[in-house]
C-alpha cells in the first residue's frame, strides 16, 4: 500500500505490516456501504462548497463523480482491492484517480470516525423499511391462512398437553400477534435512529462543516447529532436493530418449532407444499420442513450477534474506538439473516395446506371439553373451587370406565355428583366449547375474524410505511 491510497500516515516511519492490514482492513467485506459512504461524500460537499472550499465547478465534478462510483460498483466495473483499508479508502482512491487534486479536496472536515457511523445508520435505516415489506408478505400469508380456518377447530396446547379446544385460525393469528409487534419495533428503531452524525468529525465536531442539519435533511434523516462525541461513539442503535431482530427470529423459531410438528406424522395436521419443502437422501418417502428447521437454527446466531454487539460495547470508554468496528460484521449478518428467511418461511405460510378432520378430531381427546363442564356448574351458581373438584371427580370416572365426556348421560353425571344434570351435555362439543369464548379476543370465529380485520389494518399501515423512504 502507498501513501496516496492511505487516509493516514504522515508522522509514520514505516508502513503498515501486512499482518496489521490483513487485521484491520475490510474494505471488500463492507463493499456494500459504498451507496451509503458516496451519499454522505456528496452531502459534505454541499458543505464544503458552503464552507467555501469548493467551487460551483469543483462541487458538480465530485457529484458526479461519486454518482459514476455508485454505478460502476453496483455493475462489477470497480471493486476494492487488497490496496484499499476501507470503503472510505476505495471511494477517496477511485475518486482521485478520476479527478484529480479536486476529490482529495472531500476529506476536509471529515473523519473515518463519522463517516462510518452515518455508513451504516443510513444502511440500517433502509433495511429496516424493506425487511418490513418482506415480514408484512409473511403476516399477510398468516392472515390469509386465519381467514380460512376462522372457524376450524383444533386442539389448543398448554405445557404442549392438550387443554382446550381453539380454532386453528385463532392459533395463527397469535403468531401474527407478536410478530406484528416486531415490525413495530422495527418502526419504533427508525425513528429512535432518526440523528444524523455526520458532521461530528473524529469526535469534536468540525471546523469547516458548520451546518449538519443540513446534510442531516438531504440523507433522509430527522435531525442533527446533539452531541460530537455520542455522535461517533454511540452504537446503542446497532445494538436496538440486532435485538429487534433477534427477538423477531426467536419469536418466528417459535412458529417454525410449530410448523415442524404440524407436519410430522404423528400431528398430521398441515401438509407442505412441495415446492417449500426438501426430501431425504437415503429415505425416498421423507418430506422435511427444511425451511422451518433452518429458521429456527439461524434464530441463534441473530442472539449471538446481539450478545457481541453488547459484548463490544461494555466497558467501552467515549469516543471512537476499533472495537465498534464490529457493528458491521454483526448488522450485515442479522440483515442477511432476516432476507432469507422472512420470504422463504412467508412462502411456507402461504403455500401450507391445513387438514382440518384430523385437526377436529384431535381437538376434543384429552378430556379437552372439561372446562365445558367446570363452566356449566358455575353458571349455576356452584363454587368454582367445588365445580373444579366435581369435573376432576368426573374425569376420572371416565378414566375409569373408558369413555369419553361426550358420552356421559344423565344417569352418569348424577353418580358423580347430584349437581351435574343432563343440560352440561348441551355443551360438551367442539363448536359449542369454541363459541363459548365470545370475549374480545377470544376464540370464538366471529371474534377470531374480527381479530383479522384489526390486523389487516395495522398491515396496511406496515406496507405503507415499507413503501415510504426514511424521512
């Protein structure tokens, strides 16, 4: 590497040991911020030109120059290479060697330290828009498929026994729930990311670009650093998007952990389409849930990024350090990450057939409807406290003799217990038992619709809001 190709290196006697630069260079890896660095160069030479330190001619010639550099890399023309540190590095030396004295003019004011800090801001804060539009296709998926089991029943699960009977459509809807949450998390981060730091220089702010909140305006932000030093220092964002999507892979491992039962042959209870599923080499009858079992594996690497994110910044004394060089190799892994997975599970979501006979027919085993009979007694007035222990009695009459709920008579509601009458049969089946929980939020199909619509709605406003470009 020469001097002319390096962004430092006049108080040095000797150049840098290829052992230091295999360690500290990175440009290739971070080839995919060359976007974000040219809009942060043209912003500063907005500023530069303001300042005046360049010219109307100078200013136009490094615009366009940086705009060339954006399409040549994008097109394969130019690329990093082993002469370049950083991505700062391969702009400024591409952009010299095209023009001259006039782009080494752009480094005024600035510092590597801001630079790569609004780098990678402005990379997450776009990622964030378009990772919504793809969790948004995987939430439409669910709704879609809660439509159509609105009123399908299904057994529903505590301690992963069976407890009560719920739509298969409600089931649904409460992973669409927490997943909706994560996109509003996602929403959430951008706006506490709204702080441009450019401008902040090494860490004291500049002497020559005096008006950040006007580059803060041209690359989409809300406003300002408040502070030079928080400004090059802080990586609290990177950290707030890796939990957030740690949190939404840990909370989508949970569906595919799901998945993976409702397709195996003891659940039966969902088919995949074969075109979102994998076979076996060895056993030509298998149909796997790959993309289920790879997106539940990949939910542990997005926590072990957040855990190095956290692990790099604690303890870390202000400003700039190396360390929060580690942002990125973590950010483009969860960003990675999320853009396989959320189109592949989204596609498993939509393209999964339901069987609803074995889904009923599983719903009511396990003495399911228990809590019928527990309700029916305590509408009349019995203890709940008593109405528990006279459904445990009967449940274990059946037990003993073999049958189910459902089967009872009169003459065999009474031998358990005098109170219990021939009317609790009246509510001893599935639909009767899935109506019943007419509550708001509750399981019933008419609630569980109702619930969809909501949805749908908070949809719409993620899908608009994936459209818009960052403010």
């Amino acid at each position: 590497m020469n001097q002319t190709t390096r962004l430092w290196g006049g108080r040095f006697r000797k150049p840098p040991d290829p052992r230091l630069m295999k360690l500290s260079s990175a440009a290739g890896e971070h080839a995919r911020l060359v976007p974000q660095d040219v809009a942060g160069g043209k912003a500063h030479a907005a500023e530069l030109a303001r300042a005046g330190l360049l010219t109307a001619q100078e200013l136009d010639t490094i615009l366009a120059a940086l705009d060339a550099i954006v399409r040549d890399t994008a097109e394969g023309r130019v690329a990093p290479g082993p002469q370049d540190e950083d991505v700062h590095t391969f702009i400024e030396r591409v952009l010299t060697e095209r023009i001259g004295s006039t782009g080494a003019k752009l480094r005024a004011g600035r510092s590597r330290n801001d630079q790569a800090a609004n780098n990678l801001k402005l990379y997450l804060r776009a990622k964030s828009r378009s990772l919504a539009a793809m969790l948004a296709e995987l939430l439409t998926a669910i709704a879609d498929q809660a439509e159509t089991h609105a009123a399908s029943v299904c057994p529903g699960f505590t301690h992963l026994q069976s407890a009560q009977p719920v739509t298969f459509g409600h089931w649904l809807m409460a992973h669409g729930q927490v997943l909706m949450r994560d996109a509003s998390r996602l929403a959430d981060w951008e706006k506490r990311s709204g702080q441009s730091p450019l401008g902040a220089a090494a860490l004291a702010g500049s002497a020559i670009a005096l008006n950040p909140g006007l580059s803060a305006k041209a690359l989409g932000y809300d406003e300002p650093f408040e502070n030079s030093v928080d400004a090059v220092g802080a990586r609290d964002h990177v950290a707030e998007f890796l939990f957030v999507a740690a949190m939404l892979t840990t909370n989508l491992s949970r569906l595919a952990e799901e998945v993976t039962l409702w397709a195996s042959r003891q659940f039966a209870w969902v088919t995949l389409d074969d075109a979102f599923a994998t076979g076996s080499s060895i056993m030509p009858q298998k149909k796997n849930p790959d993309i289920a079992e790879i997106s539940r594996g990949r939910a542990s690497r997005l926590t072990g990024d957040l855990v190095a994110m956290l692990g790099a910044l604690k303890g870390l004394p202000l400003s700039y350090n190396r360390d929060l060089a580690e942002d990125k190799r973590a950010a483009f892994d969860a960003v990675d990450v999320l853009e396989e997975v959320l189109p592949a599970f989204g596609g498993l979501i939509a393209s999964m057939t339901a069987d609803v006979e074995t889904m009923r027919a599983q719903a009511g085993t396990g003495f399911a409807l228990a809590t019928e009979v527990a309700d029916h007694l305590a509408r009349k007035g019995v203890p709940f406290a008593e109405a528990h222990e006279i459904t445990g009695a009967l449940v274990r009459y059946c037990e003993e003799m073999g049958r189910e709920l459902e089967t009872l008579d009169g003459v065999d509601l009474r031998a358990v217990d005098p109170r219990l009458d021939a009317g609790v049969l009246d509510h001893l089946t599935l639909d009767a038992a899935v109506a019943a929980r007419s509550g708001h939020g509750g399981t019933a199909p008419e609630r569980v619709r109702e619930q969809i619509a909501r949805f749908r709605g908070k949809l719409a406003a993620l899908e608009a809001w994936s459209r818009e470009t960052a403010r």
